[in-house]
C-alpha cells in the first residue's frame, strides 16, 4: 500500500528556481511542474500554483521538504489544505474508491498521473475557498443595496475586487488543465482510463464548472455595481452642471436689475 499526501503549501512556487537547486532524479517537468523520484516508490511532485504532492514520505520527511522550499515559495499558507489518497498496488484489476485506487501496475507515470489528480483536487479545494470568500463579499454589497438603497464600497476598492477576481480566474484557468488529459494519457489506454477514473472520483470536472460558475456570478454583480456607481457620478455631474447654470442665470439676472 502506498500513501499519497498533497498540500496547498503556498500561493505560488519559483519552479526554475527549485529545478536548478534540487539535485533528485527529475522525470518529468515542465514550466508548471516538477516530478521526481527519490528512491524506489518514493516520489516528489512540485507544482507552480503551490501545490506540492509527495508520495511514500513520514511526516517527520514532509516537514524536512517544506523547509528546504521556503526560499522558493510566495505567501506560504500556515493552515494547509490537504488531502490523502491511498493507492494498492498489485491488485488483478483497476478500480476506485472512496480516497483510494486499486491499480495493476505501480509505474512512475502510473504514479505520476494518480498524483496529479489528487494535487488537482487540493488546488481545487483552495480556489474554491478563495471564490467563496470575493462570492460573500459581493453578497454582502447586495443586501446592503436591498436594504439601503445604495452601495457599501468605494471606487478604489470595487477596483481592487474586480482584480482579484480575474486575478483568480485566470490562474484557474492557467494552472489546472481540468478537462484536458496529459499527453501521457493519449497512447496509453491503461493511463487515460485511470485519469479518467480519478477525475471522477474527486469530481474534478464539477467542482471546477461550480467554481467558474460563482466567478461568472461574482463578474456580474461587480459589472452591475460599477454601473450603478458610474450612473451616480454621472448623475451628479448633471447636477452640477445643472447648478452652474442656475448660478449664472442668478448673475444675469442680478445684473440687470442693478442696471
């Protein structure tokens, strides 16, 4: 039995950085991720988007890694998402369960895609929290608006929510590649029907959709409230512009009566 663990550990990683310095067999990498191979089923798999996946390590050697990735990580997370999978190895057929896969042939890129999935799941996990988070705050303004008629936000901060918004959308949409295989997959029947089969297990497809769903929703209530605050400062110039002109015909008219 082998044992998968994954971590959110940080918001992003230096991969170049890492691939220059770590000196373990790399097997696979890209400008995303990194896979190596420390010993016989001990694996390592290092992600840009903060995820970092081990397979086969203790604790005690999972603390160790995280130390030495310090230097190469941007805002590390202290509460870490995490998940576990357990893999059996050996077995007559494939097949999958709740948290755990049976698989016939234990293979790097066996093991590799299986990490992968479960890495998957974690990044999904934390974009999903942050959606909430931008999903609530706009919620807020929406009932502020029901109740008082008006919006709780200023120009700069509405700004600063429409960044963060794309901002997170486009790493979605970057780092996770959901729907599309890996190319692995594409020759091997035996490595597409496990890929299959794991994004199903975490239901990688839906949670992903969910997740683009309520950015839409977030996009279109932060579209609705820069319109209503463009609308009020249009309106107010109008009144402005209004009061100009009452303050010139008030001159005028001054004018002529002390002529």
């Amino acid at each position: 039995m082998l044992k998968v663990h994954a971590y959110q550990y940080s918001e992003s990683i230096d991969i170049k950085a890492f691939k220059s310095d770590f000196t373990a067999e790399l097997k696979y990498f890209s400008p995303d991720e990194l896979f190596y191979q420390i010993e016989e089923n001990k694996f390592v798999y290092v992600f840009k988007y903060g995820v970092i996946c081990f397979l086969n390590y203790d604790a005690m050697k999972i603390a160790e890694f995280f130390k030495l990735m310090t230097q190469y990580t941007k805002n590390r997370f202290e509460n870490k998402l995490y998940e576990e999978f357990v893999i059996e190895t050996d077995c007559k057929h494939n097949s999958f369960g709740f948290n755990k896969i049976e698989i016939i042939n234990a293979d790097s890129e066996t093991l590799r895609i299986i990490m992968l999935n479960v890495s998957h799941s974690v990044a999904l996990d934390f974009y999903s929290d942050q959606s909430d988070i931008l999903l609530e705050g706009t919620n807020h303004q929406i009932q502020y608006l029901e109740n008082e008629g008006k919006l709780n936000i200023s120009g700069k901060n509405l700004r600063r929510y429409i960044g963060r918004t794309l901002n997170l959308k486009n790493k979605i949409s970057q780092n996770l590649y959901i729907f599309d295989s890996p190319p692995e997959t594409w020759e091997d029947e035996n490595l597409n029907k496990i890929d299959i089969g794991l994004k199903k297990t975490f239901d990688l497809q839906i949670r992903y959709r969910n997740i683009h769903e309520d950015l839409q929703i977030i996009k279109e209530n932060l579209e609705l409230f820069k319109d209503l605050m463009q609308y009020k400062k249009s309106t107010l110039l109008e009144w402005i512009v209004i009061l100009l002109i009452l303050i010139e015909v008030l001159n005028l008219i001054v004018d002529k009566i002390y002529q």
